[in-house]
C-alpha cells in the first residue's frame, strides 16, 4: 500500500462530483463536521459507555468517550502525520490531513453501538443464537443471507452500514464521507464469516460490495475473496490506539468518582505508567493540588501523553510493516515494557473490579432484557404485518427503515437498524410503554 493512494478525497456515493480544487475547509475537516452535526453522533450522549447513565455524579457516556477519543486520534495523526511529512517531503499525498482523518474516524468509531454498553451487542447476539430469533436461522440462509451477520452482531460493522446505507428518503452514500474516512473505521476488514464466536468483523453483507469498492479504490491488500478478508488500512491502528488508551484510563477515572476504586488503589495503577523519576516529579505537583480528584485527573492526563507519544513512535517505526499489510499486533501492545506492564496491570484491575461492579452488572441485565423483548416484538411485527398488533407496533417505526425488505435477512436487518440507535432513555420508555407499565397521560 502507498501513502498517495490511502489518503483520497473521494467521497462515497458522490464520486462523480470527485474534483481535487483546494477548499478553504479541507474535505476531511467537512467529515468531522458532519458527523458532529448528525443526529446519530448526538444520540451518543445517552448510550451508556460503562456505567449507568449519570445522576449526581457525572460519568462517561458514549458521545463524552467518543469525543475524547477523537482529542487523542488528533495528537496521534498530528505526530504521525509530522514525522511521515519528514519522511516524504516530496510526496504529493494529504499527510497533513492525518489528524483529520483519525480524528473523524474516532467520533464515529461507536455511532454503530446499540443502547446499553457491550451488553447491547451480546442481547442482540444471543437473540438470534440462543432467544426466539433463532428461528429464523434457515430461512435467512435459504434465501442467501449470512447468518453469523446476526448471531455475532458487531457494533463496529453496524456503524459502518449507518454510515453508507441509503435508507428510505436519504441520499446515495449515506453520510457520503470520503474513502479514508470511511476505511479508517473498519478496525475489523473481514466477513462475519471469520469472527469465529467473537463478535469481531468489519462489515455485513449488505455493505461487503460497497467495502470492496472502496479498498480497490484505496489500494488495501484483499487477503482472501471468499471469506472476505483485507489487510488493515493504517490508519485504522490510530484509531485503535486512540480507543485503547481512553477507555482502560478513563474507566479508572470514572470508578474512583464513584467510589469503586480508592485514592490511594487509583494513584497506585496510574503512577505505575512511569519511572521513579517521573513518578517523583508528579507527586511533587500532587502535593500543590488538594483536590483529590483533581489528581486523579492530572494523572490521568499525563498517562494519556505518556501513551501517545509511545503509541505514536510504534506506528512510525513499523510503517513499512504496517504497509505491508504484515503488522500483526496493536500499536498498545508493542509499547514500551514499563508502559505495556502498567497498562495490562490496569486491564487486569479493571476487568476484575470495575467491569464486573454491581452497577455496571445491573444496566447489563436491564440491558439484555429490554433489548430481547424489543426485538422480539419487532421481529414479530415485521414478518406477520397484517396482524393488528403488528400495525400499531410498525407504526412506531419511522418511514427511514425498510420494514417491506424483500428478504428476511433485509427485514432483520431493519429491526436491528431500529433498535440499536435507540437511546438508553428511549428503549427503557418504549419497553414501559409495550409492556403496559407506562402510559401517556389522558
């Protein structure tokens, strides 16, 4: 792969008004902001990240997350991008429009997540593999449909498809971002086929063609045809890493705010990104700050740039490998020793002590059940239509979705489009009201 076909300002859906005139406002910049702009983006700000969404105390929900992913995809490409730039000083490619790229990419790298946390997806998975959707396993294959599409949904695939599907009433491409924006998201470039239980792969077969087009286009190595499979688009490791240091970082943060991790246990794992002398000179300006979550922050902040920079030279040194299509790894995982051993230290703590509190366990469960009787009902409404429970539940449904799809697969796929882009707020009110427990005021 080569620098100069990667970076492309085509858009998709729109190629045939492709022209390469300077803008004020780069393309990649239009990208970000039309992403912010979206309703989609904005929904973030009620899908729950880890924990339950916030009463007194304010935790991370999807949009806060996505934007701060989006802050540390920015430093990553600004460095990258400079040091490429070094690099290549004659290479007519966009490398200063890395950061753009990176950070565009990082907003939209959730837009694809169902209510609910990670047990949005698993609620989705296990209706089809284990729940009443299972029923529905022939007829889709019968029909030429990818059933492992359903039984290990990914919210990375399904942010994809919102972001180039033509629903009813909306233009050609979808959100018509450029193909680097586009490819950098896909931090899975491969059939549903391959995920092999574990809810991992890039696209579903609606958008297989349309993905295909696009790593043509970009010059993205195709690995196997049949299964699917590509090699990574660079930039796609930008984008991981970005998601990978704010995530672990910022879970510690938010469970000490609400008392699930201690001062001392928090200080203890974030002070253990740097050496003694580092260490030393942190406690120092500690010691200036009273506020202990105030510390907690300037750790944390610290943590970040620590991780950035080191991320950022991991990219630099394996860019040839990475061009090749032969890095093999994550750019977190090939961090210094001392940065790798307090990382996986925080992983462990994490997985063990915030992920598994009673809190996040709580919204998991509501999650599963909400999430299962929603499509549940739905999937029954949409292939029984002339039902008249059926006619009141689809006349919830806005004209966007394709509840008339031609296959079962289409149809399923619109339940899905459906339920996953509601909000934590809407699917909790939407549930009351089906199942009685909830009624407008007469």
């Amino acid at each position: 792969m080569n620098w100069q076909q990667l970076l492309t300002t085509k858009r998709f859906g729109m190629e045939q008004f492709h022209d390469d005139r300077n803008h004020q406002r780069t393309e990649y910049q239009r990208d970000y902001d039309r992403l912010i702009f979206s309703s989609p983006f904005r929904r973030l700000q009620n899908k729950t990240q880890v924990f339950p969404l916030p009463g007194s105390i304010f935790v991370h929900n999807r949009l806060t997350h996505s934007l701060e992913v989006s802050s540390v995809g920015r430093s990553l490409g600004e460095i990258v991008g400079s040091s490429l730039r070094k690099k290549y000083p004659d290479l007519p490619a966009h490398l200063e429009e890395i950061s753009s790229i990176v950070s565009t990419a990082c907003l939209a790298h959730d837009l694809g997540n169902p209510p609910f946390g990670h047990s949005g997806e698993k609620a989705i998975s296990t209706y089809f593999s284990e729940g009443a959707g299972s029923e529905y396993h022939e007829k889709v294959e019968r029909e030429g449909g990818r059933w492992s599409d359903f039984i290990c949904f990914e919210g990375n695939a399904n942010a994809i498809r919102l972001l180039m599907h033509q629903f009813r009433g909306r233009r050609k491409g979808g959100f018509a971002l450029t193909y680097s924006t586009l490819a950098s998201i896909v931090k899975y470039p491969f059939s549903s086929e391959l995920s092999t239980g574990k809810n991992k792969f890039g696209f579903f077969q609606s958008e297989e063609p349309d993905y295909k087009s696009i790593a043509k286009e970009l010059g993205i190595d195709c690995v196997s045809e049949d299964p699917l499979r590509f090699v990574r688009y660079p930039l796609v490791y930008l984008v991981e890493a970005a998601d990978d240091i704010c995530y672990q970082i910022m879970d510690i943060e938010d469970a000490h705010k609400l008392h699930i991790v201690t001062t001392e246990k928090a200080k203890e794992l974030l002070l253990g990104f740097f050496n003694k002398e580092k260490q030393e000179r942190r406690l120092q300006t500690l010691e200036k700050v009273g506020d202990v979550n105030e510390q907690i922050s300037y750790l944390r902040a610290s943590v970040i740039g620590e991780l950035v920079q080191a991320c950022a030279n991991v990219f630099i040194e394996n860019e040839e490998t990475i061009l090749n299509g032969k890095f093999n790894s994550t750019l977190i995982k090939e961090v210094p020793v001392l940065l790798d051993e307090a990382y996986k230290t925080c992983s462990d703590f994490a997985y063990k002590n915030i992920y598994r509190a009673k809190e996040v366990l709580d919204i998991e469960l509501a999650g599963y059940r909400i999430i299962g009787f929603l499509l549940d009902k739905f999937v029954n409404a949409i292939e029984n239509p002339n039902h008249a429970y059926s006619r009141l539940l689809l006349g919830r449904i806005p004209e966007q979705y394709e509840i008339d799809a031609d296959t079962v697969y289409g149809r399923l796929q619109t339940v899905i489009d459906y339920v996953s882009g509601m909000t934590d707020i809407y699917a909790l009110d939407l549930y009351r009201k089906i199942t009685g427990m909830s009624i407008p005021n007469i």
